[in-house]
C-alpha cells in the first residue's frame, strides 16, 4: 500500500482548513435563509445547520484554529 505520509502539523493544518471552509459553508447557508426571510419551522435544514455551526465552532477553537 503506497500513500502520503505527513507529519502531525502538516496533517493538522490541511484538518484546520477544512473544517474553516465547511464552517464558511455552513454560515453561507444559514444566511441565506435568514436573508430570504423563510420562517425557520419551514427551513427543515434550518436547525440542523445552527447546530452544525456551533459544534464546528468549538472543534476549531479547541484546536486552535481562531486567531
């Protein structure tokens, strides 16, 4: 088996990143929804999305990843 191997920050930064550009996209969407002033019981995504936010929020912050 042949693959990458990388070093822990190398591994932990490329993490980092990913989870601030889900994050980014998470935050596209809830406004979006807040912009086009669809009542939050309609959005079914809605909710999950908030919560989604929240915990994205505090594994990047736990990791360090906010400056």
């Amino acid at each position: 088996m042949s693959g990458i191997t990388l070093d822990y920050e190398t591994a932990d930064r490329i993490t980092l990143l990913t989870l601030k550009e889900a994050l980014n996209d998470v935050i596209s969407f809830i406004q979006k929804i807040e912009e086009r002033n669809i009542p939050e019981h309609l959005a079914s995504d809605y909710t999950y999305h908030i919560a989604l936010k929240k915990s994205l929020e505090g594994v990047i912050d736990y990791y360090g990843g906010f400056d």
